[in-house]
C-alpha cells in the first residue's frame, strides 16, 4: 500500500506543476498584451547638426517612431522627451491609441545637440486592469552606444585584420511594476511610521529594467533562408 501511495502523490504533484505551469502561461501571454513586448520603438537622429537662422547652438532633427508589431491595444500613448529623473523637456505626441492595424506614430523634434547626451525618449500608455488603468512605459537615450562590429569580406580572412563599423545601439527600458505593489502601496498608506521600519513612507512600487532582446543565429533555425 506504501507504494500506491506515493504513485498517487508523485501523480498528484505532477498534475499541480503542470496546472501551474498552464496558468503561469497563460499570465505571461496575457501580460504580452498591451504590453512593451510588442512595441517597436526606433529613434533616429539626423547625421549631421544644424544651425538654424539666428541660433547660436548646434541642433540637431530626432525622428521617433513607435510601431505596433503584435496584438495588443495601447491607450493613450504618449511621448516625451525628458532627463534621467522622468522630467519632462518636451512632448512629443499627445495621447492615442494605437494597434497592430494602425501606421507607425512617427514624429521629428528639433534638439539643442549640447543636450542629447542628457535626454532620453520616454513613451508611456495606460493598460486596463481589474484595478484600474495601470501606466507603463518604455524608455531609450538619445545618445547611443557605439559597437563597432567587424565587417568581413572575401580578401579580408583575418579576424584582427577586417575593418569594422560603427553600430548606434539605443538600449530599450521597460517599466515594470514590483509584484503586489498595491498591496505594498495600501501598506505605506495606512501603516503608522512607529509600528514597523518603511510604513508610513512611500517608496518607489516600480523600477526600470532592461528589456531582453533575443537573437538567433542560422545554425538555431536549420533550413531557413540565410
């Protein structure tokens, strides 16, 4: 009898885990939706500064585009131009909705070049919840990081020797929301300072962190053109 049952609770847990996973799926494609996961946002700088007539500083014309590349709906998206602490410099675009089916919001701001290296393009939307719209945003410099990567050719077989060029690379942050974070915000609000260390004081129920860019080379995907 001993080892029926535990046949039955290995078969048991079994089942738990895969119902768990299940679920635990079907939040992480729920959470895709409307999410920055399916947005594409892409920020091109003009090549050279201009002057304009009677300026005296450099500027230089940024082209923002965000583009729609799965389903999702995004309401009220907005986007700004704002320094390192979320401060607002310019707007960008007021609110719209936006799909997989709509054109690209695509928009070109004048910017004093001194000021590029300090600005970051921020756009933020709001997603229905059963709480209550919840905003959420993506984040990108204006100044990019440089990775100069090798460009090889026919005569050129030496990895030391090939020339490289320069890639601008605008790394993408995503807003995310700590987990029970209405919770921990119902805690600041109505805890007493004296009862426990932190309550009573609000602290930050988000933070930003890098989005993860996957790549695949053509050995993953045998039989695809390349």
């Amino acid at each position: 009898m001993g080892w029926i049952l535990l046949i039955v609770m290995a078969v048991s847990v079994a089942i738990l885990a895969m119902v768990v996973c299940g679920i635990w799926l079907r939040i992480d494609a729920d959470d895709s939706l409307g999410s920055g996961r399916n947005l594409e946002l892409i920020i091109d700088p003009a090549p050279h500064p201009i002057r304009p007539p009677g300026g005296t500083e450099a500027a230089r014309d940024i082209t923002v585009a965000v583009t729609a590349l799965g389903p999702g709906l995004w309401i009220d998206l907005e986007g700004s131009l704002t320094h390192y602490d979320g401060t607002i410099v310019a707007d960008l675009w007021p609110g719209q909705t936006l799909t997989a089916t709509d054109q690209p919001i695509t928009v070109t701001h004048r910017v004093d070049d001194a000021q590029i290296a300090a600005l970051y393009v921020v756009i933020t939307w709001k997603r229905p919840t059963r709480t209550g719209p919840r905003p959420l945003a993506l984040r990108a410099p204006l100044n990019p990081i440089i990775d100069y990567q090798p460009l090889t050719t026919a005569a050129d077989v030496r990895p030391d020797g090939a020339p490289v060029i320069p890639i601008r690379l605008y790394p993408i942050d995503e807003f995310h929301w700590h987990p029970a974070h209405h919770l921990r915000h119902r805690y600041q609000q109505l805890s007493p300072r004296w009862w426990r260390p932190g309550a009573g004081i609000s602290k930050p129920l988000g933070a930003w962190r890098p989005r993860p860019q996957a790549t695949y080379n053509n050995t993953q995907a045998p039989g695809l053109p390349h």
